[in-house]
C-alpha cells in the first residue's frame, strides 16, 4: 500500500551538506513530492513536512550535497523491505518470477536511470523469494558486463570486472546482502539453492 511504502522509507530521512550542495536544483527538479527547494543561498533545504525518505536525492546528487541522515543505513531499509515481504506472504499461496533483464545502475523504482549494465538474462521462477533474489544476484555477478556507454563499462577497468560483485561496484556503501540474510533469518526462506535450467 502507499502508506506501507511511506512507512518503509520513513526512516531515511536525506539531510543536505552545505559545504558540498552546489545549487545544481537537480534534487528540486527530481523530488516528487515537492519537498525540496532552494533557499536565499542558492543551498538546498529539505521541508521534512513534505519528505517521505525515498532517497531520489541523494542518488541523484552528483557532489554529496544530499546525503543520508544520521544513523541510517542501507542494512535498515533492506531489513523492512524482508519483515513487509514477509507480511505479505503470510498465510497465502505464493509462487514469484524474477525478469533479470534490463538490469541497471539504480532502483528501477525511480523515474530515472542509467543503460542496463549487463545482457538480459531472461526469467527465473521459485516458491522460495529468499532462493530466487539469491540466484539472480549470482547471476548477475556471474555476467559479462555490456560493452555500451554504461556506468560500469565506462569505467577504466571494465574489462575486469566479470565475476565481481556489480551492485556492490555501483553502490559501495550499501550492503545489499543484509537484506537476504536478514530474510532468511526471519524464515521468509533460504539462500541455497540449485538452479535449474530449461
């Protein structure tokens, strides 16, 4: 629900540094609930009446001038994201699909993003969500990077980089993992897994 996805977020309230915000307006322009705007200093400043945490600043800002605030962490936000999952599937049938395809830089939640990093992968199904995230993960770690304008093949050392951990290359600060293991320890499932081929 809307009020379930604004209670998710609520904890990562973005806080701006002024000594890095440039007055660039790209977090003004990009905010969808109109919570940020530049003060008298040409400085970004966040209305937190308006600000439902979503993080679109500060992905966006291209200086650190939006950062996350005090004592959040991307582990926090991956431990809701597993606790409402699994609320969701409390008591009811369920069988989930994973499209590894078009897979790019940033959540595929926002309005913006960058060309997929690697080639599309096709479809992977499961009864385990927890066995499922974990084998499109690996798969994706396991590809070759796209030889397009992408932000990893852009990089100096592209040709390398087969067999790293790609999401951990984009977003080094985030520990995308706690969000698995933290699933599999509140028994939403498993992260072992035998992958099948058809």
């Amino acid at each position: 629900s809307v009020g379930g996805k604004l209670e998710l977020h609520s904890a990562s309230q973005p806080r701006i540094d002024i000594e890095n915000c440039k007055g660039c307006n790209i977090c003004v322009k990009h905010c969808r609930h109109d919570a940020i705007h530049l003060d008298a200093s040409h400085k970004a400043e966040i209305d937190y009446g308006k600000c439902v945490g979503c993080g679109q600043c500060v992905a966006l800002c291209q200086y650190d001038g939006a950062v996350m605030g005090e004592g959040d962490t991307s582990e926090r936000l991956n431990y809701k994201i597993a606790e409402y999952s699994k609320a969701v599937l409390l008591g009811k049938p369920n069988f989930h699909i994973s499209f590894i395809m078009n897979v790019s830089p940033e959540c595929d939640c926002w309005n913006h993003n960058d060309a997929a990093i690697i080639p599309d992968l096709g479809m992977a199904a499961s009864f385990d969500p927890v066995a499922l995230d974990k084998a499109c993960a690996d798969m994706v770690t396991k590809a070759p990077i796209l030889e397009t304008g992408n932000r990893l093949s852009d990089s100096p050392h592209h040709d390398h980089l087969e067999g790293c951990d790609k999401f951990n290359l984009m977003h080094p600060e985030t520990n995308w993992q706690a969000g698995l293991e933290h699933a599999e320890k509140i028994g939403l499932g498993t992260q072992e897994y035998e992958l099948i081929t058809v």
